[in-house]
C-alpha cells in the first residue's frame, strides 16, 4: 500500500519534475516553486521527492553562482523545508552531503541576504535533528567570525540572526567550540541579542538562542566566562542583561535561561558564591520557577540548574533552603509524571544536603521523602535510578538520620539489588559510597545487611564489594575497600574471615602498592579492623601471619606518608594485643629494631603509635611478660622510652610513656 501510494505521489507530480531539469531558467523556476509548494507541510510528499532522487540537483542548482539568484533562492528553500521532514528525510538529506554543501554556501554568500538565511534555516533544521551532523561545520575562524559578526551588525532579519545562534549553540560541544567561539566573537553576539530597548524586553525569538548559545559556551570553561563576565553591548554587561532577564515579568523559558547562564557563569568561577547577581539573580530565580504553579518542564530544568548551582558551596545550600518554600516544591516535583522532573528534583535534594545536617534533616521530614527515594530506585528510567541514589547519598552523610529514619526505611535492598545488577559506573561509584556509610557502626542498617541470612550476604555483597577492589577506577577501588573496612568494624569472625578469603592476600599486597594513598589507607584501615578483638586476633594470625606480617613490613620499610606508616604501626599494635600473635612480632628482630626508630621518630603521630605497640608488648601480668620485657630492653626499647620521657617535645605523651616504663618493674 505503501508502494502504491508512493507511486501514485510519482506519477502526479512527474511534469513538473521533468522541469526541475530545465535548460530553461523560466521553466525551471516555475517548477521550482511547484515543487516548494507541493512539500511544504507534506511528510509523505518531501519522503516521495527524496526518493525520486531530486536532492542532488537542488543541491547543483544552490551552488552554481551562474544561475538567477531566485532559482538558487527556491532550491534552498525547498531543501529547508525537506529538512523539516521526518528523522529518515534529515538522514537521507545528510548522507547526500547536504550539511557539508549549506556549510560551504554560507562561507560565499554575502551575509544578510534572503539566499544566506535561506542556508541558515535549513541548517538549522538539520541541526536540530538528533545525531546533529556538527562535524560538517569545521572551527573555521573566517566562517565563525563572518557568522558572529551578522549578529552584531544585524544584518538580515531576526530569523536569520536566531538561526545563527541556534546552529552554534547545537555546535557548541566541548572545550575547543568553546574557544573558538569565544575568539569569534560569540561573547559579543549573545549580548547584541540579549539587549533590548529599556522599554521593551527582548522576543523569546531573539533572546533563548542567545541564551543557549551563552550557556553552551560557558559551561565549566573559566576563561570563557571571564570574557562573558566584561562583554558589553551599549553600556551593559552581559551579567547586567541576564539580571534583567530573571525578573517575574519576563516570559519562563527567557527567565530560566538567564538563571541557566548566571550559574554556568559561577559555577566556572567567574562569580563568586557572594555575588549578588547569582544571590540576588540566580538562585530566587530557580527557586522561584520550581514551584507548583510552573509548567511541569520548566519545574524540572530549574530544579536540575539549582541543584548544580548549589553544588559545592555551603552558603548557597543554606541560602536555597530556606528560599520560597523549596523543598516542598521539591517533593511535589518528585510526584510528577516526568522523568525529567523527578532526576531534577532529586539531583536538588542531594545537592542542598550535600553538608548541612539541618538541611538534612529538614528534607528528611518533608513529605515522606524517602519513601520517595526508594521508589526512584526502582524507576525504569536509568537517569531517575541515578538521582535517587544521589539524593540517598547526600542524606546518609548524616549520623543522626542514620540512627534513626533510616532504621525506619530498608533503603539498603533496593541499593543493593541496583549494585548487583550491573550498573554504570556513575551508579556505582555513587552507590558504593552510600554502602560505605550504610556499613557504619553506628548505623543500624549495619546488622540486618550482615546478618547471615539476609539478602545482603546471600547476593555475594562481600564478593562484590571485594570485586570492586580491582577495578581501574580510583574511586571504585576506594569505595570497596572503604565499605569492607566499616564492614569489618567489631564484625564477627565469621564476617571477617569471609572477607579475608574472598580479598586474598595477592589482592590486599595490589592495594598496598596502588597510586591512590587514600586507598593504601583504607587497606590497612582494613587490617586494623580485621585484627581486633583478642581471639580473632589470634584466630587470623595463626591463619595469615606471614601474609600479615610482610604487609606491615612493607609499609614500614617503604616511602609511604607518615600517615600510612601510623596505621601500619597501629596494626603491630592490635597484634600485640593477641594472647599468641604477640609472639609473632617478638620473633621479628627487624620488626623489634624499627619500633625502637619510631619511638625516636621527629613526627609525634609514629612516635604515639610505636609507644602502642611497645605498651602492649611489655605490659604484665601476661604470659612471657618477663622474657618478653627483657630482650625488648636489650634491643633498646626501654632506652627510647626513657629519651622520649625527657623530650620537651614529647610532653603530651608523657602519661603514656610513664605507663610503659611502669611495665619493666626490673629494669627501671
């Protein structure tokens, strides 16, 4: 049927066809202009012209200069409107070489002609197609600059400048768009546009390309925003024109945009927090367009914009919180029907609970939130799972909601069933990092996630977090090893040698040696809370000593901060606590001599940990106190400890040094 139909398009529309490929300029116009008007607001008439092969002779007749200017006029215009067509007709035209051609025509076509907006329209169109084909507009500074310089000068109409905005806004897509956009003049085009009579505001035709183009420009480039922050136009700035732009009276779209600009602006480090343009500007002006009496759409990028704006300052967090009654705008933003809307609005939350626990707690007691948040882990949509988890994230930073709301929600489920799901890596680093403070020991999530017959253990979480250990990814491997160290915190032996055994001793060595200290730190953070609690001291120890012990050692011997080399001491330490692992350190006469060296080490932090060690060694009462005691003496122990009593330096230890000697009641 389709077929037919097709054919049927073909054979009406066959006389004036032929003429398209007229020698005669008369002829050809009129066809010309039959054919416009026969796809003009016809999907299956432009699909029924491009099929027949016609694309390639309007491009010829656009580009020959020797033709009427009319004629060339009408082949332009009829691709515009063939652009318009359906996402296959924008594919068809592109494979043609269509962009490429429209690209080279605008480099030889005087500015501010009907010919050049004709070009930039149907550009435009093409643009506006996903996948835009950007690649055929090169960063052609004698192009950039004749395009940018139209705008300024105003050359052709309003359309035309609009549409030139539109297609470098599209373009504009990465650091290298950015500059030399920027070198082109860009800065300057956006405020010519964005001006406007003192008594009139700027049409929504003029002002949102501008505005995106603005954005586009200035998102995260600071040296870009530098040159936005001084462009004038007239005896305004660009910052003044957007000031003008959030006001109540200017159309939605217009506001938002200027609120959008502000804050890519600041966000680049061009205004600071304290600005009154993004205090007085920005910020009421999102707040304001988040709430219920917004169109759904506009609600959900003020939302996304706000949460990026706060992102990173404490002040601006605090000042969004208490600005137009937000956070039950917020979370009725998160009940509407939109993905969009509901990724917005938790990216908000997470945003203005990031620090404060006052925040916190006050979006912990709007309108069951996190009710919500579970269900927004749940959602079909990857961008709303993201954001949930973002906003969880956020809130499980504090230790009082974790103590209490979160008894009341299992938020951990849901958490867990997306992390062993095979997430992104955005999700996962984000979802892990929620773990870690989920394992806490003072969360009472801690217990039901590792009780042996929950869910939690039964879909391999230690297995999985050990997982994450090894992948490339500095922060998943922090995140893994961070969550097994609270894991590990007072856990039962059970839960520490399952960890023990699926990390490997191979792996804990890989971790040690990683370029990531933070990640050093967590390992043996680890170590530390495996080796705790006297029989499961011993319990391990007796099972990887050696592995252990070489661990330590390493650390010991290598060029590690002062900071790791204080946890691995603090390792020795908890071993010198065991009954029988003790010993294992007392046979090490290497171990023995450089716990004499960090007693007398200048950094007070290893001379604290290593006087740990010896006081749990020597300390009496025990079995093999005496023996221990004396060969401890004869390697200089109890020496370094009366030097480090009289250190001047040292006088904060002094109490604990004074109890280790207490110990050698022969030998003082």
């Amino acid at each position: 049927m389709q077929q037919l139909t097709i054919f049927m398009d073909i054979e009406s529309s066959r006389s004036y066809i032929d003429e398209i490929y007229s020698s005669n300029p008369e002829k050809l116009l009129e066809a010309l202009v039959t054919l416009k008007n026969s796809v003009i607001g016809s999907n299956r008439q432009k699909s029924s012209v491009i099929q027949q092969g016609i694309v390639p002779r309007l491009l010829q007749l656009m580009t020959d200069d020797g033709l009427d200017p009319n004629i060339r006029l009408e082949a332009t215009i009829t691709i515009g409107s063939l652009a318009k067509g359906t996402p296959e007709n924008v594919a068809s035209l592109v494979e043609q070489g269509t962009t490429i051609v429209l690209v080279e025509l605008l480099k030889v076509v005087p500015t501010g002609t009907k010919l050049a907006e004709a070009c930039l329209c149907a550009l435009r169109s093409i643009f506006q197609h996903p996948p835009a084909p950007i690649g055929a507009l090169p960063a052609d500074m004698r192009l950039l600059g004749r395009l940018t310089a139209s705008v300024i000068a105003r050359e052709g109409s309003l359309t035309a400048r609009a549409c030139v905005v539109r297609i470098l806004s599209i373009w504009c897509g990465g650091p290298l768009e950015q500059e030399a956009l920027c070198a082109a003049g860009a800065c300057a085009a956006v405020a010519a546009l964005l001006a406007a009579r003192p008594d009139a505001a700027p049409p929504m035709a003029r002002a949102l390309p501008a505005l995106d183009l603005l954005a586009a420009m200035c998102f995260e480039n600071a040296s870009v925003s530098q040159v936005a922050l001084t462009t004038r136009h007239g005896d305004k700035t660009i910052p003044e024109l957007l000031m003008a732009l959030v006001s109540r009276d200017k159309p939605l779209p217009v506001a938002m945009g200027a609120a959008r600009c502000l804050t890519f602006i600041h966000r680049a480090g061009a205004l600071g927090a304290d600005d009154n343009r993004v205090v007085f500007g920005a910020l009421p002006c999102l707040a304001r367009l988040c709430t219920k009496d917004m169109p759904e759409d506009i609600r959900a990028t003020a939302a996304e914009t706000l949460a990026y704006l706060a992102e990173v300052d404490t002040s601006l967090q605090r000042l969004a919180a208490i600005s137009n009654h937000l956070m039950s705008s917020l979370a009725d933003i998160v009940t509407c029907s939109s993905s969009a809307a509901k990724q917005g609005a938790f990216k908000c939350f997470a945003s203005l609970g990031a620090n404060d626990e006052d925040i916190r707690k006050k979006i912990i007691e709007t309108h069951s939130i996190m009710v919500h948040v579970v269900n927004g882990m749940n959602n079909q949509e990857a961008s709303v799972r993201l954001a949930a988890v973002r906003c969880l994230h956020s809130l499980s930073r504090s230790v009082q909601q974790l103590r209490t709301t979160f008894q009341d929600h299992e938020v951990w489920r849901p958490l867990m069933f997306l992390l062993n799901d095979s997430p992104g890596t955005e999700l996962l680093t984000v979802g892990s990092s929620t773990l870690c403070n989920l394992l806490l020991e003072f969360s009472p999530a801690k217990e039901p996630m590792l009780d042996q017959e929950c869910v939690f253990v039964r879909s391999g979480a230690v297995e999985m977090l050990c997982g994450l250990t090894r992948r490339p990814e500095a922060a998943l491997r922090l995140n893994g090893i961070w969550a097994l160290m609270n894991m590990a915190f007072q856990a039962e032996q059970k839960v520490k040698q399952r960890i023990l055994c699926c990390l490997g001793t191979e792996q804990m060595f890989r971790l040690l040696g990683d370029g990531d200290t933070r990640v050093i730190m967590k390992t043996l953070g680890l170590l530390r809370n495996l080796l705790s609690t006297r029989h499961h001291i011993d319990a391990i120890m007796a099972e990887y000593s050696s592995q252990v012990m070489q661990a330590v050692i390493v650390v010991l011997e290598g060029s590690y901060p002062a900071e790791v080399k204080e946890q691995a001491l603090c390792i020795l330490g908890n071993i010198g606590d065991g009954e029988k692992a003790k010993d294992l350190i007392m046979d090490n006469e290497d171990v023995l001599r450089k716990l004499v060296d960090y007693l007398a080490h200048p950094e007070s932090k290893l001379q604290e940990a290593a006087l740990f060690v010896a006081g749990n060694l020597v300390w009496r009462g025990e079995a093999g106190a005496a023996a221990r005691q004396a060969r401890l003496a004869d390697l200089g122990v109890l020496r370094a400890l009366k030097l480090l009593r009289a250190r001047h330096d040292a006088h904060h230890l002094h109490d604990k040094v004074k109890t280790a000697l207490a110990q050698f009641n022969d030998f003082t």
